[in-house]
C-alpha cells in the first residue's frame, strides 16, 4: 500500500522551479531512498511534505487521502517527522527538553510532567537502541547524539512517515553503521522511511527503492535495487560518467609555509605539524580526537594553552600563535571550515555579501576610510565565485545564503576561500553532504591548490579522501599525532590500525 504520494508536485521559486512534475509513491513500511545532486530538489520536496512550504500545484495523498499540509506542527500531527539536514536543536535545553519542546505532557494546573515524557521516551529507547543521556544539555551532545535526540523527537510525536534528509552526512563511519541499524529497527517495526543521501553505498544497503531526481525532475524510479549496481545509479544522477580525481604528483617544496610546535590545548598533546609549498598534509583520524581543536587553533578561534603556531608566508616569517580570527585572515590563510552554517557563511546575507565577509579590511572592497563597500568589485567577485565553482540558485548573488541547498553552500564557501589570495590553505571535511560531481570537482580544486605551490592542511574523517588526495599522512588519535609520512608508505589497514590507536613497530 503507498503510504505517500506525491502526484505532479511542482515548486517555483520566483521562476526557477526547485520541482517539476514530481511523481512518486513510497509504500508502507518500506525505505524509499532519494538521490540527485546538490539542489537537485531532495530538501525542497520533503520540505513540501513536511508543510514548510506549499506546493506551486500538485497534490499530496497521505494513506491514499489527498491532504494538504500547511505547516510543520500539522505535519507532526498526522504522522510525519523530519530530521533536517542542518539540526534544529535549542543548544541549552537538554535532551530531553529539546525533545518534548511543544509537545509537553501537563499535570493538573498545567504544570510540566517531566516523568511521564521520560517513560514514554525510555521506551522507546530500549526498543530501537537509541541510548543516550536524557539530562545532558543538547549543546554540548555530540553531533550523532543529537541526531539520536532529532530521531526520538518524531518518535516521541508518534510519526510513522520518518524523513531523514542526509542523515549520515555529519556522522563517521561506526556512527553511520548505528544509525543504519536504527533504520533498519524503525523500518521492521513498520515505520516508512524516506532516505536522502550522497552516499550511494548507504542507498544500496538499505534502500527498498530508489528515486533519482535531476534539476527538480524524476530522471529515473527503481523498485528494487536487486542487480543495480552504484555506478548505475551515481550516473543517472549527474547524466555523466565521473571519473575521481586523485594527486598522482607527490613531489612539493622544502619550503615550510605553516608549522605548529609542540601545541596542546584541550585534547592536542605535543602537536607538531609542517606543511610545505606544494605540499597537502592530510589529518586522518575518527572524529573527536582533536580534530575540532586543531581546526579552533589554527584559525584563531581559541589560543593554544602550550607551543607555537608559525606562518611563513610571502611576506616572511611570523609567530602568530596569538592572533586571533581577524588578524590570521591578513596572514594569507584561508579556512574551508568543519561547521559551514556557524563558521562558513552568515545565513542572513545574500551570497554575494557573504563573498566579501572575510575581506572587510580589504580596500579593493571596502573604502578604508568611508568604510563603504564597493558594491561593484563585491558582486564581480560573487560571480566569478559562482561561475568558476558552479554554485547553483544564487539568483545573480542576490539569494540568502539560507536557501541554497547545503551542497551549493558548501561550493560558495570553497570558492570564497580558493579565490581569496592565499599562501596557506585550511581544509577541514571539505565534501560532507557533496554529491559525487561536486565531490571531484573539489578534490580537482584541492589538487589544484597543491600545483599552484599553495601549502595545504586537509582534515577529513573520510580514509578514501585521504588516500585520494594526500601527499603526507598524519593519523591523529586521541590528541596526538600516531603516525606520519608520505601517503605511499602505508597501507589502508596501517593507517586504519593508527586511527584505532594501534601503533605497531
Ligand atoms: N526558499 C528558497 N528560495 C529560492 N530558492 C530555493 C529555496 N529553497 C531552495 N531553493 C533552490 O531550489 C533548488 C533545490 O534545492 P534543494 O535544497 O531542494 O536541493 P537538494 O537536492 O536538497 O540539494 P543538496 O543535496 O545540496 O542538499 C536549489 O537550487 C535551491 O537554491
Ligand atoms: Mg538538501
């Protein structure tokens, strides 16, 4: 039986259509996977179905009833949650605050009645092994954790059609296993399940079905994925055969443009860390072993407690171990960061606005003495921006930031930090939530920085795009650097043995 379907769904934005002509049936207790692009129209359309916005035409039947869904909390009430692609936690509320915000159960004189939320929530995570601590602040949750308090939201609100948009796409590799375990519980206990995501191995192990959608079109169905194969799939959904992109040239400089000496801070014990002219230095480890801290130093967010941090760019040699954000950006360095709605872009300005924020003291920019922008020279280079890295629905750089789709972000972002002059280059995840064309054409750009002599950090949780594009390997594990040398010298399961904490002589 279709639990949903959407029947000639069509979603124009100011003429740009997000959506065409969309068909699609998800039948019950089943996982519908939905695959494209970047702004393919994947979030538009299951925002449709979770009523944040309405369609331009077409009509939606849940359970076989057309219904038309105005707003999200109407969506909650008939059955259907959503875990977003970009959280939508309130950071110092606890869990399970966070998880009953404006579903509470009231006791007599409309007092909170915590207890009986928990109940209802233990219950629930016993049966689909969703542990985690209810009294923690969401804030200080991990990211897979907060996902876990995103899942029991629609639970708790007793959802049986569960949304996942790019579930995994924030999440490491053991996460991502958990997590489609879970899936996996919900989908046998009946729940239907529409999954979104880049990662077309996840799709194949899974999916019941797979829906391919191309610029706001179904381009293809599959109703079973059974002799499909993931190159099959990852072609229907760019309409081209990809080719990856790797760093085949290992040789660089002996020049060091950027070095940390001896640094601790929090989990970083006794780093250090050089990156040469021509050279990328790829950071591998499981995520939450001073990643984050390395990536807070390095760009000036927070100070390092012990050691040094040292740029030698164009213009010479400079301990900046004590500058903060603002002054590290005269240093000639640029950050792709982890956290592109916190650290990447202001959601709120437009594109091109955003294309100038790290270039306020730049006078081709800004006039150093009116403190006037200039308009022209900003748009100009908010075009070239979109043009050279194919940024989609920038309307002319007058779209906010906010509604690109999350790959498109991340494109404007990357562009931004390539085309801002630069001598050092920071990378930290540079393609979570990409999808496989946009994911090449990245590491195309990374290698490109390396053939440009610029001296370049990747950090990155995912082995594959180490290897892929790394001229030296660091392995980081619990704060400290294990292993390091060219990426020719070890093998996958070294390198795999080290981020486990393994070190063998
Ligand atoms: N509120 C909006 N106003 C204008 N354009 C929008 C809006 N929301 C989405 N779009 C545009 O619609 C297109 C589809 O976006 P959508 O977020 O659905 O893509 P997606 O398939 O989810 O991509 P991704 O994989 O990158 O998340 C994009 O080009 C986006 O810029
Ligand atoms: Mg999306």
């Amino acid at each position: 039986m279709n639990e949903i379907e959407f029947i000639n769904i069509t979603k124009e934005f100011s003429g740009f259509y997000a959506n065409k002509n969309i068909n699609l049936a998800v039948k019950k207790g089943t996982v519908h996977a939905l695959v494209g692009e970047n702004g393919a129209g994947k979030s538009t359309l299951m925002s449709i179905l979770f009523g944040i916005y309405e369609p331009t035409s077409g009509i939606i039947k849940i359970k076989g009833n057309p219904t038309i869904i105005k707003n999200p909390s109407q969506a909650s009430d008939i059955g259907i949650g959503m875990v977003h692609q970009h959280f939508k936690l309130v950071d110092v509320y606890t869990n399970l605050e966070n998880i009953i915000l404006g579903s509470e159960f009231t006791k007599a004189g409309n007092i909170l009645d915590l207890n009986k939320s928990r109940i209802k929530i233990e219950i629930f995570q016993k049966t689909f092994n969703l542990n985690f601590d209810l009294n923690q602040k969401t804030g200080e949750a991990t990211v897979a954790t907060q996902q876990k308090v995103e899942i029991m939201k629609m639970l708790y609100r007793d959802a049986d059609i569960l949304i996942f948009d790019e579930p995994t796409a924030v999440l490491t590799p053991q996460e991502i296993d958990e997590l489609l375990k879970v899936i996996e519980f919900l989908k046998q206990k009946g729940k239907t399940i529409i999954f979104i995501s880049h990662k077309l191995w996840e799709v194949k192990k899974i999916a019941d079905e797979v829906t391919v959608i191309r610029h706001g079109q179904v381009v293809k169905h599959y109703p079973s994925l059974k002799n499909i194969s993931i190159s099959t799939i990852a072609n229907d959904m760019v309409g081209k055969h990809i080719v990856e992109a790797k760093n085949t040239d290992h040789s660089f400089s002996d020049e060091v443009v950027f070095k940390l000496e001896n640094v601790t801070f929090e989990k970083l014990k006794n780093v250090n860390l050089e990156v040469r002219k021509g050279e990328i230095v790829a950071i591998a480890g499981v995520e939450g072993n001073g990643q984050e801290e390395l990536e807070q130093i390095i760009t000036g967010i927070r100070k390092p407690e012990n050691g040094k941090i040292i740029i030698n760019n164009r213009n010479g040699e400079k301990d900046i171990t004590s500058l903060g954000v603002k002054k590290k950006n005269k240093e000639f360095i640029s950050v792709i960061p982890a956290y592109r709605h916190k650290h990447g872009l202001v959601l709120d300005y437009t594109i091109s606005e955003n294309s100038i924020i790290r270039r306020l003291e730049d006078s081709h920019m800004v006039n150093k003495f009116t403190k006037i922008i200039k308009r022209k020279n900003q748009n100009k280079f908010s075009q070239e921006i979109t043009d050279l890295f194919d940024v989609r629905g920038t309307n002319e750089g007058t779209s906010l930031a906010r509604t690109l789709s999350g790959g498109n972000q991340q494109k404007a972002i990357i562009g931004r930090e390539i085309l801002t002059d630069h001598d050092f280059l920071l990378v930290v995840q540079p393609t979570r939530g990409l999808d496989i064309g946009a994911i090449n054409y990245i590491h195309k750009q990374i290698i490109d920085e390396k053939a440009k002599q610029k001296a370049v950090i990747l950090i990155s949780y995912e082995l594959d795009e180490v290897i892929s594009l790394a001229d030296t390997i660091a392995v980081i594990n619990k704060g400290e650097i294990l292993g390091k040398g060219p990426i020719d010298s070890f093998t996958r399961e070294q390198i795999g043995l080290l981020m486990a904490g393994i070190k063998q002589d």
